[in-house]
C-alpha cells in the first residue's frame, strides 16, 4: 500500500513529537540514576557496586562523583549540544558499566544478568533516538 501525502504527514507528525519525549526519557534515566540512585543513596546497592569494584575506602565518594557526572550527562542531553558525540559517548558509558558490572558483582544487579539485557535496550533507544530518527526528520524536512 503506497503512503498517501496524509499518511507521511501523519507519520513525519509522529516521529516530530517522539524524538523530544525519547530525549525526555533518556535524560531522566540519567538523573534518576545519578541524583537519586547515587548522590542522594536512595539505592544503596549503587555504592555497594562501587565499593566491590573499587574498594571500600572511598566508595561513598566514588559513588556521588558518578552520580555527578551522569547528572551532567543529563544536563548535555537537554542542551543540544553536539548530540551525536553524546549519544555515542551515552551508549559507549552504559555498555561499559553494564558489561564491568555483570563480570565483576551480578549478585549485587537488581536484574542479575538481566541489566545488560535493560542497558542493551537503552542503548537502542539512544541510537535510533539520535541517529535513526534525526536522520529520517532531516530527509522529511526536505
């Protein structure tokens, strides 16, 4: 079935409103996990997994200097700013913590070897966020 010029408008329409509630989305994993999980300790198993990997002595440090730092990636997701850099950088930051964490303290995952099956997906989500559906809004607004 051929797209009728309603159809494409509808789907261009769609894609248009998904790509700001994706990067919505994608930030708030970011804060959620740096500002509550980390800075705050809301998820205490956070430190614990920092603690096992790095050592005890300044795993509470360690621990909130993440949680900074991916409240700083939550604050360049919302700028804009060289957002293919970041997504690549995002994706690269998650499968890395993923694939150490699984390897080095599963029994401290709150999904055991599940997570890297979530960090996979979130991955995903930042790519065609970033990549499939800029590309396809560009060739649209042509």
């Amino acid at each position: 079935m051929a797209a009728t010029p309603v159809n494409a408008s509808m789907n261009g329409m769609l894609k248009l409103s998904l790509h700001p509630i994706l990067t919505c989305l994608i930030a708030a994993v970011w804060l959620a996990n740096g500002l509550l999980c980390k800075v705050l300790n809301l998820a205490p198993r956070h430190e614990q997994i920092v603690a096992s990997i790095l050592g005890n002595t300044y795993s509470s440090e360690w621990t909130v200097s993440i949680g900074i730092a991916e409240i700083m990636m939550m604050i360049w997701i919302c700028s804009g700013y060289l957002k293919r850099v970041n997504a690549m950088i995002q994706i690269f930051i998650v499968l890395l913590m993923n694939v150490l964490e699984v390897l080095l303290v599963p029994q401290l995952l709150l999904w055991g070897y599940m997570n890297l099956v979530f960090a996979i997906l979130f991955c995903v989500v930042i790519y065609y966020s970033q990549f499939v559906l800029v590309n396809s809004l560009k060739k649209n607004s042509k």
